[in-house]
C-alpha cells in the first residue's frame, strides 16, 4: 500500500472516531437541567429570549432524541457550540478567543521537549552507565519528580520578582496597547507571530521575554518522559541482530547509531509526542494560572468550577478534535518512519 493511500484510509477512519464522540457527548448532554440545555443551542443569553419552555420548543428540545442529535451536529459544524455564563460570552468566540494564547507556548516548547529528549535519550543510551548517562537520569528523575506549580512558582519568585527579567503575561503594557490597537493586525493571535508579519519585532521579542519561564517550566518538567522512552527505546535497538551485523562489518559508529538505531527506535516516541502535543493544545491549566497567561486551559477551569456546561461540552469537543487529529498525524508519522506499517 503507497502512503498516499494508507494516508486517505487513516482519513476515512477518523469519521467513525468523531461520530463516537459526538455520541458520547450528546449522551452527557441528555442529563443536563432544561437551562443547560438551551444555552447548548443559542449564541446570546438565553434569559434574553423568553422562558425556558419557549426556547426548548423553538429549539426542538421536545422533538425525539435522533432528531436532536442531529439538529445539535447542525449547530456544531456550522460553529455554534452554545452561551459561555463565565464570560457570558459565545463558547466558540471564547475559545477562538483564548486558543492562540495556549497554541504559542505549545508550538514553541514542543520542538525543544522533543529534540532535546531524542538527542539526551539516544546519548544516554549510546554511553550507558557512563558519566553522561547517569547525569542524563538524575536530570530526568528530578525533572519528573518536580510539581509544574512549585517549580513554576520558583521561577516566578527568582526571575519576575526578585530578578525582573522575565515578567508574566503575554506583553508589556506598552506592547500590550499597540497590539490592541488599529496600527496592529492580528493574523493568528499568536504575539510572537503577529509581531513578524506586522513588521514589528519588538512585539516579537517582548512576547518572547514573557514566554521564556512558562517555556522553560514545561521543558523540565516533561522533558524527563522523553528522555526515557528514547533512552529505553535505543537499548533495545541498539541489541538488535541487524545491528550487531552492521557493526561487525565494520561501518561506521555514526551510521549506524543515526541511520539505523535511532531511526527504529523512533516510534514509541513518535507516540508519546502526539500525544504530547494534543495534551498542551488542549490546555496548560497551571502553567496558565501561575505566568498570567488567559488561555484556553484556564477558561476551561474556570468553566469547570462554574458550573459552565456549555463552556466545558465546548472545550470536550475541541479536546476530541485535536487528539483524532493527533492520533492521525502519529499515524502518518509511522508510516514515513517505518514503511512496513503500511503493510499492517
């Protein structure tokens, strides 16, 4: 099977997946109170539109429940995912909203969890037992054993307070003005980005300057789980018969370290990596709270706490979304890495 069609077949799988989910989802929502319910339809407050009773019937909330679910799948594919009462807002535009905000700490601290864990777990695995992989280890194990809200705290304390070079928030108060203003168009709500295509590198570089701790909290923190797949994962290839013939005729230690080895030993952190991502796409609650940053984690929190079904069916759905694709992309990611997977 060609990749482009272990690719559409991988596509054709994820219809299923979602409509699982949409069921499932669907099927919380029938415990719902009546009011809960409405707000799951409109995209203004409903106590601004009659009575319960009114809207349930100008919204079929009568009609039976095949009916329903179809009218609710309707209102989802065309962007209507309900009243948010925590910001008393639209759950879409909140989410739309505070999504970039969580997308610009993952987009940038994903390659350097990942790069980093891959080169630190093959260098630990390729000198087992050596200086550089005990180092490695105790780097890890104190990295995993540290809570991301103390450590987080830590850098806030010595670095934003004490030292203030690294302040929280998304921008300074001068960078925060100009953003909001006319004279500044924002294309993807990212800081970082925006400020490049506007022509504006100071915004750039301000964003960054608030971005360094939440970045550097997260590589620390998570960067251990990589380190040990990857570590573990070369062992075991590095003991493969294919490698210990390579070896005996002679080719290069490089080679065969970085072509075949690695290269095998790709896949469970290929898994452990989409995953990865997908999890800070969907929220980085206390990273967020502690570095100021009003992401799409904290608003689920929030969400959570009061009571918001709508803001939190919302997030579900977001969450649901962004792991299907996820899961397709580590898929795809297997096949490239290891063509016998298409065969499977």
């Amino acid at each position: 099977m060609g990749l482009r069609e272990y690719i559409i077949r991988r596509v054709l799988l994820m219809i299923p997946t979602l409509i699982g989910v949409s069921l499932l989802i669907f099927g919380v929502m029938q415990f719902f109170s009546p009011m809960q319910r409405v707000s799951l339809y409109v995209s203004e407050s409903p106590k601004e539109l009659g009575s319960v009773a009114e809207i349930m019937e100008k919204y079929g909330l009568n009609d039976p429940i095949i009916t329903q679910y179809f009218r609710w799948v309707r209102e989802v594919m065309s962007g209507n995912l309900g009243w948010s009462r925590t910001l008393n807002y639209p759950v879409t535009k909140s989410i739309l909203e505070r999504l970039p905000a969580t997308a610009e700490i993952a987009i940038l601290s994903a390659p350097l969890i990942i790069l980093l864990g891959i080169y630190l777990g093959v260098k630990s695995a390729v000198h087992q037992d050596k200086l550089i992989d005990h180092a490695t280890r105790i780097f890890s194990i104190v990295g995993w054993s540290l809570p991301t809200f103390w450590f987080g705290l830590i850098l806030v304390s010595i670095f934003s307070i004490s030292l203030p070079w690294f302040p929280t928030g998304r921008l300074g108060a001068e960078a925060n003005v100009f953003v909001h203003s006319s004279e500044f168009i924002v294309y993807t709500g990212m800081n970082s980005i925006d400020g490049i295509l506007n022509g504006q590198l100071w915004i750039t570089l301000d964003a960054l300057r608030h971005l360094v701790l939440p970045i550097v909290t997260l590589v620390v923190v998570i960067i251990a789980l990589i380190v040990r797949v990857m570590r573990s994962s070369m062992l075991e290839a590095l003991n493969k018969g294919y490698i210990v013939t390579a070896r005996a005729k002679g080719l290069d230690q490089g080679e065969v370290i970085n072509k075949h080895a690695r290269r095998n030993a790709l896949i469970p952190v290929v898994t452990i990596s989409g995953m990865l991502v997908a999890g800070m796409l969907t929220g980085l609650v206390i990273v967020e709270y502690i570095f100021n940053i009003h992401g799409i984690g904290e608003y689920a929190a929030n969400a959570a706490l009061n009571l918001d079904a709508p803001a939190i069916l919302g997030f579900a759905i977001v969450t649901g979304a962004i792991y299907v694709t996820a899961n397709l992309i580590v898929d795809i990611l297997y096949a490239y890495i290891d063509p016998r997977i298409r065969l499977g």
